[in-house]
C-alpha cells in the first residue's frame, strides 16, 4: 500500500486524479454489492418475498386463460349480382381500407356482441358475470360501510361488458382479413365464441345489407306516386298551352317554322336559279353581238344548229371546190355561195331563238325569286309574333321530360331493389374457423415465480444499493478509494476484542507482541509512518476523525501499545476534549499540564507510566486554548521515539485545530471507519483540515481480503 498524499479541499464523488478516469463506481464492483447484501439482507430479501407473494396471489385469483382465433375475408368489392348495386363496387385502395376498418369496428360492436351474447345465453355463464375478487370484496365492504352500495347491474350488460373485454380483432397488414380473437377459461368455449361471433357478424352484415336496400326500395316506391302526378300535370300544362295559343308542330318544331324553313331554302333555289339564267343570256348576247358561239354550251350543245354547221361545212367545201376548178363565173361555184348564206342565216335565227328563251328563262326566274322573298318576309313576321309563345311552350315540355326522366329512373330503380333485397351481395367470409386452441395464455406458473423471484432479487438490489447510496457508508477500503478518488489507503482490520476493553490501557501488554492480523496491520502502519518522516526524534504522530471517536482513540491507543511491544519509548497524549483514554486509564495527571507548559518545564512530571511501559499523559478538567503552541513545544522536545497524540474530532475544540494546523508536526491520521465511518464526514474533515496539510487516511475495520 501507499501513502495518500495532497488531498485536495472539497473533493467531490467519483472524482478520480489523473490516470484513473476510467475507474468505476462502487456500486458497480461485484464484491461491493455482495457486501451490500451481506450487509442489508433483509432488505434484499423483503422484495422477494413480496414479488413471490403477489406471483401466489395473482395465479390464485387469474384462472388460466385460452385464446381462439377465427379469421375474416372482408371483400370491398362484393358481389355484382345486378347491373346497378347499392354502393358501387369498385373503389380506391384507400377508401376500401377505410371500408375494413369501419367492418372491425361493427365486428367488435355492442351489437354483435349482445346478439352472441343472447346466443350463447352467457348471462346464465359464471365466467361472464364477474367472480368475486378481493378488491371486489374490499370495495364492498367499504361501499356498505360508508352507505354509498349501488344497485347490482343488470346480467346481460355484465355479461357484454366482460365479452367486450375478452373480445379483441384486428386487421392483418397488407390484406383485407380481419383476426377476431376471444379468450376464455374454457378451450371449447373460446373456440364456439370465436365461431358465434364471427357468424353473427356476418349475418347481422347480410340482414343489414337487406334492411338498407328494403328501406330505399320503399323510400323510393313512396315517392313514385308524387313523381307520377307530377308529370302528369306537367303533361296537361304543356298541352293546354299549345292549344289555347294554337301551336301546332311536333315536339321539337312548329308548323310556322317548318313553313318558314321551306320558304327559305326554295327562296335561295330560286335566286341561284335567277343567277343562272341571267349568266346564260349574257353570254347568248355576246355571241349575238359577234362573240365565239363556241365557249356558249347552250348554243354548242343544240342539236339544231350542230345540224345546220354540218351542213354548212359541206357546202364550204362544195365552194372551195367549184372555186378552185370551175371559178367563181361557175353556176355551182354561185350555187354554193347561196347555200352557204342561207345556213349562216338559218343559225343565226337558232341563236337569236335561244337568247329570247334564256330571257324568257331569266325574267321568270326573277319574278320567282321575288314571289318567294315577298312570301317569305310575311312568313318572318307572323313567326316573330308567336316566338314568345314558343320559348314558353319549350320550357314546359322541357319540364314535361325532366319530370319524366326522373320518374322512369325512380320506377327502374325501384323494380332493382326489390329484386336485390331478395340476394346476398357480400362476398365477406370466414376463411380460417376457430379452433380450442392448445396452450394457455402468458407465461406457465414455473416462469411466473422464476420471474417474481428475478423481480424481488433485482428490486431487493437495486433497493440495497440505493439505500447504501443515500446512507453515505464507507462501508469498505475500495469504496473509500474510489470515492477519494486515490488508491492504496492503510488499513486496519477489525482490532480484536481483548484491544477495545477499557481495561486493556491498564494492563500487561504481553499480548501486543502476537503475531495476528490487526498486529501486523500496525507494526506495518507504524513502519510507515517511520519511513515517510526519517530522522525525527522523536516522531509526533496526531491522530483525528471526522465521526469516529471511538475508532479514532483505538488507533492512537493500538499504535502506542504496539510501539511499546516493540521496546520503544512511547508517549500517549490524550487531547480528546471527550477524554475516553483518560477515562479508560482512571487516572489524573500528578502535576497540573497548564502550569508545567507555561513554565516550559518538561512533560515528564505529568506523565503516568502504565505497567507495560507505556506513558500516558492524561486530560486535564481545563486545558486552555493558548497552551496549544506550547505543547507542542512540549511533545517536540519529548525524550520519547514515538509520541502519539489523540486529538478530537476535526472541527470539534480550538485545540484539536491548532494542533492539526502546526505545520512543526508533519504527521497526521484520519481515521476512518468502514463499519460506522460515513462518505461525507470524511469530505468535511478533509475540506476542514485545508490543502497545505497531508492527513494521511487510514481505514479501520477493514477486510484486508480486499
């Protein structure tokens, strides 16, 4: 072991120096928590117990418990049986999802659950009409006490209020199925409460499908009625319009405006007609006035003058002819030229014969057209008048097939339902029954207590180390270590119990010289001490606490006796203001300690030498607070090897702070004990004595084994 040295002021916990960071707490070194529950067993052991208990109580008072499961296709879709169903049969994934998520709530409903509760007839079923329990008892007994007893519940709502706790459903993902699980204390009886449920689901789903469209099918009749009327009196009006303002026509168009269409179209017939003619008396004229007669049609395409150029071709060539070999003296060559203007003449009579009929054509056309446009802006004015009369006649017949329409959709739609209430359109069903199931529900009655019994330990654990924690003990030399943040503190083990008798000051201390473990402990302590300070004679050793007042004298007392065993001159000054070694010792000083320091006199004259050698000065009844520096004087200049001074506790008497602040004295203990020794009072006796001095920590009552 090492010696602690620069014990800084104000240490907190967990703080360690440099280099040993890594340290970890106490709480969680394996042999501190075995010490913690050697330590607090009955606190360990209570937790168990009551886990253990409750793990009893809970398997008396929750009878075993089966699981059945059925499972349910619910198809968005259903069946198209008729042309136009109820609800359409397609959707949107998101809206069929929402769809099945509507039927898991009517799965698990007061409704279906009520009619498989009258099914089962479970009101007669003590498993569903609530068995007494001790918190049931207890709230009774205090209901009855306190006069506040309600009116027992009715069976079937007990009976559904259980079966709606022991019923739960869900939808599987990715899939339209839906789970509906039932539990029970009976296998059989979960298993036919998941089938009943399920069925009487699905029934109640079809009888519901039938009742809704029955219901629209009769809304819809109650109205066929009103429809029918309806159009009928639409009808009448219609018609009574049309013969008090004499509109005569079919449904889409009047008389009047057939008429007018007619006189139209005829009308543009005959001014085109008109066109036409005028074009071809024009160009008549032009050629009667010595145009080409062949880019006329009329006058190339008449057979009577294609005869009259035929023949006028020949007798051009009959004159060519005669003019050519008989001369123009010729009779022929005369002949010819007659017969030649003749035709031109006879042409020219055909093509004055056409242009008077294209004229003929042209003037006709004319008056035609104007025979119709005279016809056609009176027809304009008489239609004019009854327009009004129109437009209204129109929104009546419009009305007439609103009404109509409205009532043929009716009476179809009616004709449907009654057909569709008649039929199943649900293609919903079971496609996985339930069967008993095989194991119970949650864990076997072995885990249960196994885990009752790692609950209590791990509670029972955690309960010790929190309390350890807020007690502060030191409890061990490591956790003392680790708190102080420094390792290799002395420590003593347990002194034996002939050294902590009062009368063992007093007597013989032949024993001192054995050989055991709380000797050489000491031996090894003052050795220590003996090497840290080579050289001073004699070697003042001050010895303090911070709570242990008790185990603080034992220290100063065991290392003086040790000292004595080893044949060294040894002197133990007690400056307990408590004074247990001048208690112990049961002797006063032979001359006064206050009058012997201020006459600088030597400690000699009040010592009293015990029968082992050993030389104790004793408390005085007063020692005033100015002699502190003299006796220190005193011990310094004592012809002793080894002098051990047992102060009092650190911040108890002036004293004790003085003798502890001399610097002259350069050796000082602070005992502290594992047993009743506590973290915080080492904290204050540390942050007390300042970080000039080096106290130099012992721990009493240790386990050397560590």
């Amino acid at each position: 072991m090492t010696m602690v040295e620069n014990v800084r002021n104000g240490l907190l916990i967990g703080a360690a120096p440099r280099g040993e960071e890594g340290r970890e707490p106490w709480f969680l070194d394996p042999r501190e928590i075995l010490r913690t529950v050697r330590l607090r067993w009955l606190t360990v052991l209570l937790p168990v117990a009551l886990c253990l208990a409750l793990a009893a109580a809970w398997t008396h008072l929750n009878p075993p418990q089966y699981a059945a499961s059925t499972q349910i296709l619910i198809d968005p879709r259903g069946l198209q049986v008729v042309k136009d169903g109820l609800t359409p049969p397609d959707q949107a994934s998101d809206a069929s999802l929402l769809l099945v998520d509507s039927q898991l709530r009517v799965l698990t409903s007061d409704d279906v659950l009520g009619r498989a509760v009258d099914r089962f007839d479970l009101t007669r079923d003590p498993e569903f009409q609530g068995r007494e329990t001790l918190i049931g008892a207890i709230k009774g007994f205090v209901a009855r006490f306190t006069g506040r007893t309600e009116p027992p519940a009715e069976p079937r709502l007990t009976a559904l209020r259980i079966l709606r706790d022991r019923v739960g459903a869900r939808r599987l993902e990715r899939s339209f199925v839906l789970e509906l699980g039932v539990t029970s204390e009976d296998r059989e009886k979960a298993a036919r409460l998941a089938r009943g449920i399920a069925e009487t689901y699905l029934a109640r789903d079809a009888a519901t499908r039938s009742d809704t469209t029955r219901r629209a099918g009769e809304a819809i009749e109650g109205r066929l009625a009103e429809l029918r009327e309806a159009l009928r009196q639409a009808e009448d009006k219609a018609q009574g319009f049309r013969t008090k303002r004499g509109l005569v026509g079919t449904r889409t168009q009047l008389v009047s405006e057939q008429q007018l269409t007619q006189l139209s179209e005829q009308l543009g017939a005959a001014r085109a007609k008109a066109l036409e003619a005028g074009a071809r008396l024009r160009q008549v004229e032009a050629v009667l006035a010595g145009g080409r007669s062949e880019a006329v049609n009329e006058i190339v395409q008449n057979p009577t003058i294609s005869a009259l150029r035929g023949q006028l071709a020949g007798v051009e060539r009959l004159r060519a002819d005669a003019e050519e070999t008989l001369g123009k003296r010729h009779p022929s060559y005369m002949a010819a030229v007659v017969q030649e203007k003749a035709l031109r003449a006879a042409i020219e009579a055909e093509i004055r014969r056409i242009a008077a009929a294209s004229r003929n054509d042209f003037e006709a056309a004319q008056a035609s057209a104007r025979v119709l446009t005279t016809t056609l802006e009176r027809r304009k004015a008489e239609a004019l008048k009854v327009g009004d009369d129109f437009v209204q006649l129109r929104e009546l017949e419009r009305q007439v097939e609103a009404s109509r329409a409205v009532y043929e959709a009716f009476l179809v739609r009616a004709r449907e339902l009654q057909e569709q209430q008649r039929l199943d359109t649900s293609a919903s069903r079971i496609i996985s029954p339930a069967s008993p199931p095989e194991k119970r529900i949650g864990p076997p009655t072995p885990v249960v207590f196994v885990a009752a019994l790692v609950a209590g330990l791990g509670l029972g654990l955690v309960g010790g180390l929190g309390l350890e924690l807020l007690a502060g003990r030191v409890r061990s030399r490591r956790r003392l270590e680790g708190h102080l943040g420094r390792t290799g503190l002395d420590a003593l083990p347990r002194a034996p119990r002939a050294a902590v008798r009062p009368a063992a000051l007093r007597a013989d201390f032949g024993s001192a010289r054995g050989d055991g473990p709380y000797e050489v402990a000491l031996a090894r302590l003052r050795h220590r001490l003996a090497a840290a300070e080579p050289g001073a004679k004699p070697l003042v050793v001050l010895v303090t606490a911070g709570d242990d007042r008790a185990g603080k004298s034992l220290l100063a007392r065991s290392l003086a006796l040790s000292a004595v065993a080893d044949r060294e001159r040894v002197v133990l000054v007690d400056a307990d203001p408590k004074g247990l070694l001048t208690r112990d010792l049961g002797a006063a000083a032979p001359r006064d300690l206050a009058g012997l320091l201020r006459a600088r006199a030597p400690l000699g004259d009040a010592l009293v030498t015990l029968p082992s050698g050993l030389r104790v000065l004793p408390r005085p009844s007063d020692l005033p607070r100015d002699l502190a520096g003299p006796l220190a004087e005193a011990l310094l200049r004592s012809d002793a090897d080894l002098v051990v001074v047992d102060l009092g506790l650190v911040g108890g008497d002036v004293v004790t702070e003085r003798l502890i602040a001399e610097e002259r004295i350069p050796v000082l203990l602070l005992a502290v004990s594992a047993r009743r020794g506590r973290l915080a009072a080492v904290d204050r006796a540390l942050k007390a004595i300042g970080a000039n001095r080096r106290p130099r920590v012992v721990v009493t009552d240790a386990d050397l084994r560590e």
